[in-house]
C-alpha cells in the first residue's frame, strides 16, 4: 500500500488519477458483469414458469383430513417387503416438495429406487380459517390418523416414520405420544432442544435462536393475534435474514455469476419456486412453537403437552437415526444431536452432512449422505440380514 | 395533574408540544446559522477571476468549517480511517446526516405526552377518539423511531464493511487478474460484519421495536376495517374468527366423544 503526497501546492491531486484509474476498474467490471448478467437476462427472457417444474414424481392420494393430503408414491423398483413403509412428515413453514426438487435431487426418488414403500404428508395451505389447529390437530390428529392409515394398510404392523424440521419434532412427539405405531424414525435438521448450546455457536449459528429469544411472550402474542396466522412473508424474512449477503446478491451478482448456463438456471428457479410457495403458519400452533418451545423450551424438560398428556421423549422404543447438518443456520447441530439423551443408545445414531439445512436435500452430495445413510441404516435394523442376524440371536 | 372536570391537562400538554418542538426547531436553526456563517468567513473574493491557488485552501476552509477534523488524504490512505470520518468526530455536518441525532428528541418527548393522554383516564362520552388517536400517533412515532435506529444500525455495519474492506485492499489488488478475489472479499467482509451486527444488542433491539410497534399499527388497521364493516352491517373480522374458534372447539368435542365412544364398543 502506498502513501501518496501531495503536490508541490498542498492539492492532494494524486488522488484525483487515483480515483479515475479505480473507477475505470469497477467500469470494466461493470461492463464484463453487464455482459454475463445479459446472458443469464436471455434465458429468463425465454423460459417459462411451466418450464420450472418441481415435485414431478407420480403420486397418488391415499388418505386425506381437513386440508391434509397423505400420498403414496408409485414404486420405481421393486417394494422390499422386509422393510415397512415410511412416510415423510415436512414441517409447516415450507412445503414438502423440497423433497422432490428435481430428478436427479429427490429423497423421494432416491428411497422409491431403493425399493421403500413411501408416503408423504402435504399440509396443503392453511388459511385463517385454520388459525385455532395447534400442536394436538397436527400431532395426534392429522399425523396420528396418517400413521394409523399406513399402520393399517401394513397389516396393523408398525411402520416408519422420517420427520423434516418442524415435521421432525411433529413425528418425535408422535413416537413419543404413541410408540406402538412405529418401527424407526428418522429425522433431519430437527431441533428437539430449542435453546441449544449457545456458548458454542459460530457466527451466522443460532440467529433464529436468538431472534426468537428476544421477543417477549407479549410480542408473540400480538403478532399471533393481529395477524391471525403467522405470515409466511414473515418467516421468509427472517429466513432470508439469516444468509444476509446470499439473499441480498442472488438476484444480480448470483446470476450475473450463472452466465446463462441451463442446467445452473433452472437448479435456481426451481428452489425459486419452492421458497416463493411459502405458507402461512396456523396461529395457535405457531404460538406453541415460538412461546412453548423456542423460548420455554418445554419439550426437552418434559412440559410439553399433545392432548392434556406430557410428552416424555425417553418413550420413544423405536431405532433412531438423527440427521444433523453441520453448517445449518436455521437449527444449530446441538439442538438437533439434544435427542441422542433420551434415546438408548443401542437404539440411537446419527449422520453429519456437510452442508447447510436445505443442502440436506438440494445438494448433490446429499444424494449420497443422506439419502445412502438412510437406506443403509434401514437396511441394518430391518432388512433381512438384520431378521437373520436376530432369528441367530433367538436361536442362540 | 391535570384538572378532570375541565380537561385542561389535554390543552397543557398541546402546549408542552408546540413549545418544546418550537424550541427544538430555534435552536437547530441557530445552530445551523452559525456554521453557515463560520463557513463564510475566510472565503476569497471570488468576483474578479478565481485564482487556482485560491480556490483548493477556500474549499478546504469551508469543508474544515462542517468537518473540523477533515482530512483530504483519506481517499488516499487506504488503511480504515475513511469510514472513522462519518462516526468519530460530532461535528456539525455529519451530525445533520446522524439519524439517531435529530429523531431523538421531540418525538421522545411527543411520545410521553402521547402516552400519557393515551394511558390516561377514559370518559364514557368524551374524548374517546382523541384517546384513540393519540395512541395511535405514538404507535406511528414507535415505529418511526424503530425504523430510525434501525436504519442507523445497518448504517454502521455498512460503515465497518467498508472500513474492513479498505484494510485488505487497495487499488493494486484490485488490478490483478482475476478481480473475482476482490468481489469475494468484499462480499465476505460484508456477511462478516452483518453477522456480527444481526446478534448485537442495537439490532436485537430496534427490530424486536420495530415488530412490535408495526403490529400494533396491524392492529390499528384492524380496528379501523372492524368499524367499517359495522358501518356497513358486514360481519367483522373478530366475528368470523369467533365463528371459526367455535367450530372448531365443536370438531374437537366431536373427536373425543368419538374416541370414547370407540373405546367403549371395544370394551
């Protein structure tokens, strides 16, 4: 870095050509992002919404209450019969098609290759009409009546269940709440301890944590009450909020830097599209999740109630395997890992993926961590070498 | 206090608010005179032809006049000072620019007389909308003020990124080859000091603020709708949500005896 003098008059002149030559510089940038920017400016000119499709994998509708949708997919191998049939319980703040993005990064097609029998819960799109439903509709009830469906489409057999954010924390309080009815759980990014290891947090960790901490319950309860529910641009922001500089350069620099490329485009209309198709939250409910579990933390200290009865995790009897991202800026890894506590653990395990909250699903190598690391570890509790090796412990 | 039977207390805070704001607003002019007039003094007659040698020393003089501690190298230097030129000095002119200096005052004190005729006494009929206004005037102040510190807030980071940036490059790195490395740099100084600043206690702050009071506002609004719809003998927003709660506590009902039913023929 060099110093410059003034000239022989005192004029800090240097600065002048200093100046021209930077701003020449950002003017060539200026220029050369122009013509990337342009290139990725045409295909948005060209491509259609219609183009930009998600969630493509066939589906029919098996069970339906209220507004709530269960689906079973179409088999794309042949279903194993060892293994029961699990359903995928999204959470309320954004959709389930997260799950089926695009062909080649869907959980759903990855299990369907696998030969799982799969269902999926869709919430559909609660109004205000809706703004009473709170944790007992949407855990004893509306997951509880799919549950039983499945339980007794199997032959009145357990089934499995994998639980994605807040449908994670639906399902741990189901398995809790009712143990007979399943035979493993899975989950991804759920947070079961809300408050977390806050001492430990990285920078960008646990934001939400904090945003929610700050509010008093009073501020939670306006909002809940003037607004009815709690709005799905509101969550979106805070989301937003959390990737600052992600969210404020996708639009310019973000595609400036795609320069047109197909396949890059439509990876990011397609998680476009999902982040815009953002639901409004019941109200009731959504008061539960920011009053009683972000900030009082009932669930881990044995408070929280579905149905007047007190949700004790250690009932959970069933295999867990427990999902963490390790860069999530939503749910920080110790509020997810909080669970292995109550759990035997015999019965417990876990996966670190490498990535944020959504690269859970979207990200190519989640193909393999997750979606892999699922199926394997259904296929070590209940495959059929899994029956050998149990009918071998009998025998012994 | 103020007197109930003859309501003087309203007419005794109206006038604490026009002359506290009057005041407010002499004192800003005064002080804006000043400078003015310190920023004049040494100027060159400028009505014959202007000397090059004059005019660099009158700019800086009247630049120096609002900026005291001005310092025309710090375009130069590129070491982090550039952004301390907008928060270390309380100087005149930056002080204009300062949003938490001038919003703080009278609407702090518009807003406890807006509380206190709000919070005050109600009659049965009197005054009512008056009461209703002046809570909503301090709702609209609260957040106004929010927005204000929060805007300062985000200012500040802005001011920091910048400053960080500053430390690390200057304009023979931003020559190299691939100026992607700068852009990078620049974007992570920002998310850096964003970061820093979404967790730090003036944020937290403002924003919980600003939720609260633009809820409040909502709220307001729904009032207002609420009267219209009555106005016009349309049902309210509050009557359909008891219509709904009661459904819905009737679905509930309907569940459990079910249940118990169900359990009773198992039985």
């Amino acid at each position: 870095m060099t110093a410059v003098e003034p000239d022989k008059n005192g004029n800090p002149l240097e600065e002048l050509s200093l100046a021209q030559e930077a701003w020449m510089l950002a003017w060539q940038q200026m220029l050369q992002t122009g013509e990337r920017m342009l290139k990725s400016n045409g295909f948005l000119g060209e491509v259609k919404n219609e183009d930009v499709a998600i969630a493509e994998t066939p589906a029919d509708v098996v069970f339906e209450v209220d507004k709530v949708r269960l689906l079973r997919y179409k088999p794309l191998a042949k279903t194993r019969t060892d293994i029961p049939p699990m359903i995928i319980c999204y959470g309320l703040f954004g959709r389930q098609t997260m799950i089926d993005l695009q062909e080649d990064r869907s959980l759903v097609r990855n299990l369907l290759m696998a030969g799982i029998d799969l269902y999926v819960v869709d919430w559909g799109n609660p109004t205000r009409a809706d703004q009473f439903l709170n944790f007992d509709d949407y855990v004893e009830r509306y997951l509880g009546s799919c549950v039983e469906h499945v339980f007794e489409a199997n032959g009145n057999k357990p089934v499995n269940m994998f639980g994605i954010c807040e449908g994670g924390t639906f399902a741990t309080m189901l398995a809790a709440f009712r143990p007979e009815l399943f035979a493993g759980l899975a989950l991804a990014i759920t947070p079961i301890d809300f408050h977390g290891d806050q001492d430990n947090f990285w920078r960008g960790e646990g934001f939400l944590n904090s945003w929610v901490g700050n509010l008093t319950k009073d501020d939670i309860d306006l909002l809940i009450d003037t607004h009815g529910m709690l709005p799905g641009e509101m969550t979106g922001a805070v989301f937003s909020s959390l990737t600052p500089i992600a969210s404020m350069t996708k639009y310019n620099i973000g595609l400036a830097r795609m320069e047109g490329n197909e396949a890059m485009m439509l990876n990011f209309l397609r998680m476009e599209k999902w982040i815009a198709d953002r639901p409004d939250h019941p109200g009731e409910a959504a008061r539960q999740w920011l009053n009683d579990l972000y900030r009082e933390n009932q669930l881990v200290n044995g408070e929280f109630e579905i149905c007047g009865e007190k949700i004790d995790l250690k009932k959970i009897s069933c295999p867990v395997i427990n999902i963490y991202a390790e860069q999530d800026h939503i749910i920080p890894v110790s509020c997810s890992k909080a669970l292995g506590k109550f759990i035997s653990k015999k019965n417990y395990d876990e996966i670190g993926f490498p990535g944020g909250h959504v690269g859970v699903f979207v990200s190519r190598k989640a193909q393999g961590v997750v979606a892999g690391g699922l199926v394997d570890w259904l296929e070590k509790k209940q495959g059929k070498s899994a029956a050998k090796k149990k009918q071998n412990r009998k025998k012994a | 206090m103020a007197d109930k039977d003859n309501n003087d207390g309203g007419m005794d805070q109206m006038f604490q608010i026009w002359e506290q704001g009057q005041n407010a607003f002499f004192k800003a002019q005064t002080e804006a005179m000043e400078t003015f007039n310190k920023s004049f003094e040494n100027m060159p007659d400028f009505s014959g032809q202007i000397k090059q040698t004059d005019s660099f020393p009158a700019w800086d003089n009247f630049i120096k006049s609002w900026v005291p501690d001005w310092d025309p190298n710090i375009f130069a230097n590129q070491s982090g000072e550039f952004s301390n030129q907008f928060t270390k000095s309380g100087n005149a002119f930056l002080a204009l620019l300062e949003p938490a200096n001038w919003t703080k005052y009278a609407p702090e004190q518009l807003r406890v007389i807006l509380q206190s005729i709000a919070e005050g006494p109600k009659f049965a009929d009197l005054a009512t909308p008056q009461h209703e206004a002046a809570e909503t005037w301090r709702e609209t102040l609260d957040y106004t003020q929010a927005a204000a510190d929060m805007g300062k807030v985000m200012q500040d980071a802005w001011v920091r990124t910048y400053g960080r940036f500053n430390k690390d490059y200057s304009i023979e790195d931003l020559k190299a080859p691939n100026p992607e490395e700068a852009m990078n740099a620049w974007l992570g100084a920002a998310n850096h000091e964003l970061l820093e600043t979404q967790r730090s206690p003036e944020y937290m702050d403002a924003q919980r603020r600003m939720i609260r009071s633009s809820t409040e506002i909502k709220a307001r609004q729904k009032d207002l709708a609420e009267a219209w719809s009555e106005m016009y003998q349309m049902p309210t927003r509050t009557e359909m949500d008891d219509l709904i709660k009661t459904v819905h506590e009737l679905r509930r009902e309907l569940r459990k005896v079910k249940r118990e039913l169900a359990s009773l023929k198992a039985v």
